[in-house]
C-alpha cells in the first residue's frame, strides 16, 4: 500500500475565497438560492468588473462587460467576449430584480486566470522526508510526508554555486607530497601556490620544478555532502597533455589534507582501442625464431631481446581481442566511516587502499601509433579494495583542452529491501550521458571532492629553460553542487503551486498508484 497526495484548486463552480479560470475568453457563472416570497424574482442582470492587479493595495473595480439580462428561472450562464489576463481579479456581479422592479447586487469572490495546474512533489512514507519507510505494523494507520514550495517560478532545490573567481567560502587548497592510491609514489608537490583565481575562475597550474625532479601542482577541496545523491555540475578546460597532465575530480572517503585518486593503464587502452598490431615480438623459442604455438611467454611485457615491443604479450599469447574495460553493478557494502587526522605521505604503495573513492579524469592528447586521442575515465575503489577497482574510459570526440565544456557527476540512490541503498554514478558532458556504474561505494558524510591535476605515469619532463619550465592548466568555474544535506528538497521534490497558490492538499492509500482504493482521499492540509 502506498499514501499518495494530491492537489485541489478552485474551480470555476466552487465559491470559496478565490475562484480559478482555465480559459481567458469565458467565464461560468452559477447561483442559488435568490427568491422573494412576495412579488417572485423577475429576472437577473449579469456583467463582469476587473480589480487592480493582485500586488496592488485597492478595492477599486472596472467594468468590463454590459449587464447582461438572464430570465427568472435561469441559475448558470457563461459569459462570452472577455479577455481575462494573469495576475488581475476578475468579479461578477450579478443583479437580481424582483418583480416590482426592486433589485440587489450580489458581488462573486475573485476570480483568477490559471492556465497551468500545480505541479506534484515526492511523498515519503513516514515522519521523516530524508528517508523512505518500507516496512511498519500498524494495520489501521499509515503517516506520510510532503513539502510544499509556494513559488511557482524559480529552482525547485536551488544548488550551491561557486564562480571561482575568488576563494570560496567552505573550499581549501590541499598540500600533499603525493597522489594517494596510485601503484607508485608520484614525483609531485601540491602546494598552495598553484591555486590562483580570476575572471576565468579557478585555475589549477602543474609545472616543472626547475630545482628537483619532481612536478608541483595544485588541488582545491571541499565538502562533499553527498547524502540524498545529486549533481555535481562544473564547466572545465582541462589541462593540456604535453606533459601527461591528468585532470581530476575525485569523491575522496579518506583523511582529509590527501590528494586520492586511481591510476588506470590509459595508453594500454588507447593502443588496443587503436586496433590490431604486429605483435609478433611476443613469440619466441629456444632457437629465437618465431613460433605458433610453442614457448610462449607469460608476461605481459616484451620478451628478452624485444625493448621495442609494445603490445600486452599476455593478451596476444590468448588470442584474444581487446574490449573497453567497463563497470559492472555490485553488491554494495556499507563500511564504517574511515577519517583521520594523520596525513599519510609517501611509501603508500600498497596494493590495497584502506579508504573508498570514486572520480572522473580527463587524459587528453594521448598519442599511439601515431595517433593521437583524447580520453575520459570514470572510476571508483571500495575499502581496502574488498572488490576490484571499476573503470571505464570514455573516447572524447572533442578537444578538452580547448575550449569550456560542462561536465556533470549524478550520483542517485535507490532504497534496497528494508534499510539498504544502492548507490549510481553517471558521467555526462555537455547534457550527455557517457557512462552509468551501479553499486558504487556508500559514501560517509565526511567524504570530500577534490579537483586536482597530477602527472601521469610519474611522467617529469626535461627542463629546457630554467625561465620557462614546461607547464600545463586546468580552469573550472560555475560549479553547481547539490543543496546542503539539511535542505530536504536534497531528498525528494516539492509540491508546487501552478499559476495561482494551492488551496488544499488531500492525501489517499491505495494498493496502486494513484488509487485510493485502502482509504479514501481526504483533506489533509489546507494553505
């Protein structure tokens, strides 16, 4: 069973407070009641008036139409070659003479133009909008919850909104000697010297340390709040790939102060995704000639004597074709949240990380063969990497180094039997879908996003001049993240009014939606 809610205007016939038109040419008029015991009732006089506009303090009435004459035993008549307009009153007055020529006026409520119906809203079983209530035991009484948003126009749950173009409030730079969670420590520095903002917004600078063989970078980080789900919505010029500049936004589950991200064999992919080729380096036998089937190696790398080859030996020796690596759904495990105070740095390279992540890279201007591609990879990790790692890489037909493109992270949540939740993540760029994974990590609301640009492959250039070491950056602005976790609207839609504010709400169970076939619809709530 299941409590559904529904919304009442006023129509057209019914006289409370204020009355509502669906049509601007015409108008119904009904009435009841009119007698006199003596002489009888004559005949009416119809005419419609028009009042200020709704925001405007006045009483004063326009008329609009010439009394029309209805005869005595008329109750109704529609008035024609009118034009009513939004926001402005519309009266009827309606005059009744008796038969002696005596008469009275009777004045409607106000009538408003109302061309669009409300719009409906989430209904939570239960007291509590954050959460769904799947099971209970009462048999005779059922509670459920709704919010009501009285504006019509406007966001229904407006985002937290970030231009960049200064420090934002709530946000902070990171310092890190690393990248936490890669297969190797990385050669790079963040500091706070490499965030700087502008009319561009916010930019993430990776350059060449001229003095040590390492790369400094940049990370900006906040909040991430993600209970409830929602979207988080960035525009992002991502950094150039001279210098393997990866380009991340990462949900991060662990110790605070820490640059986490996942390290993916990108240009493994992009010469499989390439097509085939000459692989034959990975043949050998005892007199070094090739051979079909004997002596194959089990490495994945090339055999003694063949530094050139470049093909993953393991895969060819299988005879099998490379395919896109993709999420999978899983079974999601709920873990205790793991947050800390020490910030580790460096010799983390063990190969399980005790701390969940999920995020989004861009590797642009990748070069095999060739060829040169541009690539986005949506991952996440689970705690202590309990499931292996998901990853799944994107083929961008643009350039994202040039030019602002929006790139948005839905993360949604579907209530599992009794109290479980499985929790999607879906990439999008530029309103598009790119990829969806299911049952991702459950995340803590401790968890942070963290915008960052690392090297990949540990990848440090050679310093050419000492006054102009190689550098690349990344620009995000107009970050929209979802409302704060105490905004309910986080959790379900609102109810909203149409063109004109709601009368009444009334509340039904049925055993199908929409149905009020346990109990009936009731009034439940009047505004």
């Amino acid at each position: 069973m299941t409590l559904y809610i529904i919304l009442i205007r006023c129509n057209d016939y019914v006289m409370l407070s204020v009355s509502y038109s669906s049509r601007t040419d015409e108008l119904h008029v009904s009435w009841a009641d009119f007698s006199d015991p003596e002489s009888g009732i004559g005949h009416y006089e119809i005419a419609v008036f028009s009042g200020t506009a709704c925001t405007e303090d006045s009483d004063e009435r326009f008329q609009e139409t010439e009394f029309v004459p209805v005869i005595f035993n008329d109750t109704k008549y529609t008035m024609t070659d009118i034009t009513l307009e939004p926001g402005i009153p519309c009266f009827v007055r309606l005059r009744t003479f008796n038969k002696a020529g005596l008469s009275i006026i009777t004045e409607s409520p106000p009538v408003l133009l109302d061309l669009e119906d409300p719009i409906g809203g989430t209904v939570k079983d239960g007291r509590d909008f954050s959460s769904d209530v799947t099971h209970q035991s009462s048999t005779t009484t059922m509670e459920g919850t709704f919010i009501y948003l009285p504006t019509h126009d406007g966001d229904k749950c407006p985002s937290r909104q970030y231009l960049m173009e200064s420090e934002e409030a709530g946000w902070s730079s990171v310092s890190s000697d690393s990248v936490y969670g890669l297969l190797s420590d990385h050669r790079i520095l963040f500091t706070p010297d490499e965030v700087t903002f502008g009319e561009d917004g916010l930019s993430i600078t990776m350059s060449r340390d001229i003095q040590q063989t390492r790369m400094y970078s940049g990370a900006y980080s906040t909040r991430a709040d993600m209970q409830g789900g929602g979207s988080y919505r960035f525009d992002m010029i991502a950094a150039s790939g001279d210098i393997k500049a990866v380009t991340s936004v990462v949900f991060w589950d662990g110790p605070a102060g820490v640059v986490g991200d996942l390290e993916a064999p990108v240009e493994q992919w992009a010469r499989e995704e390439a097509g085939p080729e000459d692989c034959t380096c990975c043949l050998r036998n005892n007199t070094g000639r090739s051979a079909n089937n004997t002596g194959l190696t089990n490495s994945t790398t090339a055999p003694d004597g063949q530094d050139g080859c470049l093909c993953n030996c393991a895969e060819y020796q299988l005879d099998s074709s490379a395919t896109p690596v993709s999420a999978h759904s899983m079974t999601t495990t709920e873990y205790e949240s793991v947050v800390e105070d020490n910030v580790p740095s460096g010799g983390h390279t063990d190969t399980k990380v005790p701390y969940r992540g999920c995020g989004f890279q861009i590797h642009p201007h990748v070069v095999t063969r060739d060829l040169e591609g541009n690539y986005a990879l949506l991952w996440c990790r689970f705690e202590n990497d309990t499931v292996e790692p998901v990853e799944e890489m994107i083929t961008l037909d643009f350039d994202p180094t040039v030019g602002w493109h929006t790139y948005e992270l839905k993360i949604t949540i579907e209530r599992t039997f009794a109290v479980g939740e499985d929790w999607n993540l879906e990439l999008i760029i530029d309103g598009r879908s790119q990829a969806i994974m299911s049952g991702i990590p459950v995340f803590s609301d401790q968890a942070r996003l963290t915008l960052a640009v690392w090297n990949r492959d540990d990848f440090v250039p050679d310093v050419q001049d000492v006054f102009s070491s190689p550098e690349a950056t990344a620009f995000f602005r107009h970050l929209r993240l979802p409302p704060s976790a105490d905004n309910l609207c986080r959790y379900g839609d609102p109810f909203r009014p149409g063109d004109n504010s709601v009368s009444v709400f009334y509340a039904g169970v049925g055993t199908e939606k929409l149905k009020d076939d346990v109990a009936p619809f009731r009034e439940v709530s009047q505004i």
